[in-house]
C-alpha cells in the first residue's frame, strides 16, 4: 500500500513539474504581441544587435533602473509618441515595465497601431540579469 502511495505522489508531482515549464519556443515561430521568458528576451538581445528594447514605466522607474540600451516610452505617452520613437513598424521590438501589466497593455495597443514584430517579456522583476 506505501508504494502505490508512494508512485502516486511521484507521477503527480512529475506531471505538475512538465506542466510548470515554460516550452523554449524557436524565436521564428514566435508571433506578434506574444509574452515571452526573461530567458528568451535575453537571447534575442544578445543575438539580434538590431532589436529594440522599449520600457514602458514612469520616467523615475527608468531612472532608477533599466536594461542596458533600453529606451523609454511611456505606457501613458504611446499613442502620441510611438510613431516618432519607433517609426519602423516592422521592427523587432521587446517590451518591459515593472511586473508585466503595464507591457502587456502597451504591447496591444502597439499591436493595434500597426507595429508587427513586438514582443513582451513582462517586468524588469524577474529580469535576472544585468542592469544600470
């Protein structure tokens, strides 16, 4: 009896463990507007030079602290400013705040205004690696 107990807890908790991991998706086949890992955002920045890194939170926030090379647009100054900022529509561009609301929304409003290869990879929170 103590081992079928004990196989059950081990396939349950094999099974939450599988299904707890994030699938590591080709960044080809990613698509626009899609939420993406920390580990996956670093990857394309270290692979493609040409990405563009936007930060979404208040002026004080990316004073405070940022992603080397990441340029700020506020979520609350898309509408009028992304056009002058970002003015290549088709341009890979990644996109933070704080936790990942704020990108989340800015990322769909990008979405509806054209911009076609845009990618969120939620809040500078869980960015485990380097910043200024």
């Amino acid at each position: 009896m103590k081992r079928i107990f004990l196989f059950a807890i081990i396939f349950t908790f094999s099974i939450f463990i599988t299904a707890c991991q994030v699938a590591q998706v080709p960044f080809e086949e990613l698509q626009n507007g899609q939420q993406i890992t920390a580990s996956q955002a670093n990857e394309i920045i270290n692979t493609h030079p040409d990405a563009i890194i936007v930060d979404v939170r208040t002026r004080q926030e990316f004073n405070t602290e940022r992603i080397p090379g990441a340029i700020l647009l506020t979520q609350s100054s898309i509408s009028e400013h992304a056009e002058t900022v970002l003015p290549d529509k088709d341009a890979l561009i990644l996109v933070y705040c704080q936790s990942g609301n704020r990108s989340r929304s800015a990322v769909r409003l990008l979405v509806s205004m054209g911009y076609t290869n845009i990618l969120d990879f939620g809040g500078i929170r869980s960015w485990p690696y380097e910043t200024d």
